[in-house]
C-alpha cells in the first residue's frame, strides 16, 4: 500500500511557466518535474506481480499567499526539475511574467487579496501478493447474467 504525488500536481504552475516563456522566450521547456499518471498506477502493481490493484485519488488545494512563494516553499523542499530535457536556465523576467500570470488566473476569491492556490493530485494504491485464496475471474461463458441486464435491473430497482 502506498501513497504518492499524480500527475495533475501543480498544474497552475505548470500553465503559468508555458504562457510566460512562450512570451518571452518564443518556446517551452519543462520546468516542472514529471509525476507519474493515476492510469499507469495500477498497470505498474500488476507488472510488478502484484495482483487485485486498486487505485484511487484525491485533489487537494493548497493555498499559498502568492506564486513567488509558492516558488520558493518547491525549491527549498528540493522540488526541483531534474529532467535532462529542460532549459539549465531560465530568465528572471520569466519567472516574474509566470508568477503576475499564476496571481492573476489562480486567485483564491475575487478581489485577490487571499493569496493563490496549487493543487497537489495524491494518488493511493495496493495491490496483493497472489495466492490461491484469492477470488480468481470465471471461464469465459459461464455468466449468468448478461452485462446489458444491467440497465434493467437498475430501472426496476428505481420504480
């Protein structure tokens, strides 16, 4: 069982530094670093021999008083980008039109005076050792009710 960071983790930021190198710098490279998908989740348990997977997420909004330390709080935590894909360097011009863009689509409330918030995707998983016990899937064939019975029994259930 475990928990860890999704894919859809800082988002605004994300957005923030494309609009602004695509401004200022005419192309956009990753700065952000790379999280794995909620949908690889459970193919990565099953491919590691783990058996019964089940995944589910959660989106929390954090709110920070502004983009710079939003920023800031990430690099001294040590969230930095090590993908080799990025630019070494990026302008300070450019990280202030991305933190004027974040403060500006990303407010909490309306007059803006709350700060911004950073969404942070946690994606929970387990799966089992396999064993005998374990419920395994029928023959193919030997159903006894057929998957479009479904609807039906739920319009009954309804009445």
């Amino acid at each position: 069982m475990f928990a860890m960071v999704g894919g859809a983790t800082l988002t605004e930021l994300r957005s923030s530094l494309v609009l602004a190198e695509l401004e200022r710098d005419g192309g956009v490279s990753p700065h952000v670093g790379p999280f794995v998908d909620f949908s690889d989740v459970g193919s990565l348990l099953t491919s590691a021999g783990f058996t019964l997977p089940t995944v589910d997420i959660d989106t929390i909004k954090i709110g920070y008083p502004n983009a710079m330390i939003l920023m800031e709080h990430l690099q001294r935590m040590g969230e930095g980008n090590a993908s080799l894909q990025r630019r070494e360097r990026i302008g300070v011009d450019t990280f202030l039109a991305a933190s004027c863009i974040y403060d500006e689509m990303f407010k909490l409330d309306d007059d803006g005076d709350d700060g911004v918030e950073a969404s942070a995707q946690i994606i929970y998983a387990i799966g089992w050792t396999p064993h005998e016990s374990q419920p395994q899937p029928l023959e193919r064939g030997t159903a006894k009710h057929k998957v479009g019975d479904v609807n039906v029994v739920h319009t009954e259930t309804k009445k």
